[in-house]
C-alpha cells in the first residue's frame, strides 16, 4: 500500500509532466513531433533526476522547438539541431 506523501509526490511529478504535454501539444500538427514532444516531456519530468546535463538540453531543446511543426524533414532538423546543442 502506497503511504500518503508518496501518493503525494507522484500526483506532483505527474502534474508537471501533465502541464508539459498540455503546453507542448497544443500547436502540434505532425504525430512524430507530437510523439517525440511526449517523449521528452516524460523523459524530463518523470525521469529527470536520472539525467545527464546534455540529455536534459536535449529534451528542453526538443520541447521548445517541435511544437507547431508540421514536416517530417523539418523534425529531423530540429533533432539533429538539439542533439548538437545536448552534445549528444
């Protein structure tokens, strides 16, 4: 049985990843970006303490720059872009 702040805690880190897929999604045209964007939301705020610094840019670059896109060319730019800015 889980005890109270436990529940607590992961009803928070849910609700900033939530609050992350809300925002990122919202403007999104392409379902790889979209998939990508909830990838990386879920990378970050559910498993952000086991990050890297460069795997953390990558996921903040990704977040920022996917929504809205709507080409399959122009994710792949934008990945290889954050991979560069995450030294990945």
């Amino acid at each position: 049985m889980l005890s109270l702040p436990s529940v607590a805690a992961a009803y928070a880190g849910n609700s900033a990843y939530d609050q992350c897929v809300l925002q990122s999604l919202r403007d999104s045209w392409n379902s790889a970006a979209s998939m990508l964007i909830q990838q990386s939301c879920d990378t970050l705020y559910r498993n952000g303490a086991l990050l890297l610094p460069r795997e953390r840019a990558f996921h903040e670059c990704m977040i920022q720059a996917l929504p809205g896109v709507r080409d399959d060319f122009a994710i792949q730019q934008i990945s290889a872009i954050c991979r560069r800015r995450g030294a990945m």
